[in-house]
C-alpha cells in the first residue's frame, strides 16, 4: 500500500503498554508505532 494512502483510512490503533510507543497498528503487512519523543528538544510524537 502506498503511505499516502493511510492517511484516508480508518485505522485501529492498539495500545502496547509501553509509555515510549504508547499505541501500534499493523496495516497490509506492516507496523507503524507512535513514539512519545523528549521535550522541548524534540517533537511531541513520531509515527514510525
């Protein structure tokens, strides 16, 4: 699938538990995760 195309769907996010990356989702054969990065250094999320 084509990354753009994520943006236009309707997609569950799963919590991990994890207070680093805090929620994942598993779409057509692959992971994104999103990370809770150090403020102010950084931004405040990153979906990886």
């Amino acid at each position: 699938m084509d990354d753009h195309n994520i943006i236009h769907r309707h997609i569950n996010w799963h919590a991990t538990g994890n207070g680093e990356y805090p929620y994942q989702v598993h779409i057509d054969g692959s992971n994104y995760v999103i990370r809770v990065n150090d403020l102010p250094e950084e931004a405040s999320y990153t979906m990886h």
